[in-house]
C-alpha cells in the first residue's frame, strides 16, 4: 500500500497491491457460494482516475477470471466514466451469466440468460464502457465475444431447442451473431449455422 498527500492533506495519488488466499463470495442469481482459491488485486488513485490495472481471482473449480477497468471523477469526487473488460479461459454458463453486470446491457444479458441454457463458456472477453447518470452507470457501448460447448440455445416457440451447440457469439452494442460450428435438432446434426440477432 502506498498513499501520497498533498500540501492540503488531500489525497495525490494512491497504490495497492495484495492477493487474498482462500474463501467464497456469494454472487446474485448464481446458487450456492462460489469458493476461491486466490485473489490478486492490483488497483491505483491518480488525478481524479480509479485504475484497476489487474483484479485476477482463481476460483476452487480451477476457474481463472482476469477484470480490469477504469473510472474517472468529477467534482467532489463524483464518478463520471466506468471502462470495465472481463475475460476468462473457461468457466461454466451459469457462473457466467451470473458474473455479467445487470446495468451492462440488460436487455442483452436477459436475452443470453432466457435462451441459453447450461454448457461451457470458453474465451470469454467482454468489454463495457459507461457514463454516469444520478449516480448509476448507464451503458455507452458493449462488444466482445465468447465461445460455447455443449450448450442448449432456445430461439422461439415454433423453434425446437438446439442441443450439443457448440459455436461463437458476438456482441457489438445492439446486435448478436451466433456462429455454429455443431450442434442438432431433434435428430437432425448441424455442422455450421449463423443466426444474427438486432436488435437485442
């Protein structure tokens, strides 16, 4: 931890640095506590910018997550601006879901929450970028892209689910593009499928 104080006592510039060892988190709309194994957190204070340079948490099912971000002040310290990137190797869907910021496009994480069900979520990189609004974040953009295993997507009443999908999704703000690369209807096989959604 390092802290430097101006003239006035106010606060210059601020750095820390620690790892935490064991323990669990309870996360809204995940079941059960999700244990951890170790938390890194790398975070500074300078000229009115928040740097979360790295925050990586090793979960108890050997799941690596890795967030970074920023967010700018204004007067008396009020928030202004919020960048926020999430990426992760493989974690399950469910975790996944769970982990997705509610102000971070909710129409879009909604939609992903009610149409995807169960499977694994593979080379996950998502990136936010928001403004304040009375105190609350408010989206300004969202892109980025995730892999998916044995997943089940359901599109609609008069579709039948898809199972066994395995295939990438791509977000950039108001749209969605699903590319399959296997998946099967009832007892029909897909080898290769692209389903664009706009808006979400």
């Amino acid at each position: 931890f390092d802290l430097q104080l101006g003239e006035t006592g106010q606060v210059r510039s601020m750095r820390l640095d620690f790892t935490l060892g064991s323990g669990s988190v309870l996360l809204d709309g995940y079941e059960g506590a999700v244990g951890l194994n170790k938390v890194t957190l790398k975070a500074g204070l300078d000229e009115a910018r928040l740097s979360l340079d790295a925050f990586d948490v090793v979960l108890a099912n050997g799941t690596n997550l890795q967030v970074s971000g920023a967010m700018g002040f204004g007067p008396a310290w009020s928030p202004q601006t919020l960048t926020v990137s999430l990426a992760s190797k493989q974690m399950a869907f469910n975790l996944f879901y769970a982990l997705w910021p509610q102000w971070a496009k909710a129409e879009a994480r909604d939609w992903v929450g009610t149409h995807i069900q169960q499977g694994l979520v593979r080379d996950a990189v998502l990136n936010f970028e928001a403004n304040f609004v009375d105190g609350r974040p408010r989206l300004r953009a969202i892109a980025g892209s995730l892999a998916l295993a044995g997943a089940q997507l359901t599109l609609g009443d008069t579709i039948p689910p898809i199972a066994n999908v395995s295939g990438k999704i791509s977000l950039e703000d108001d749209a969605a593009t699903i590319v399959l690369d296997q998946a099967s209807v009832d007892d029909l096989a897909l080898q290769y499928g692209r389903v664009t959604i706009a808006p979400l």
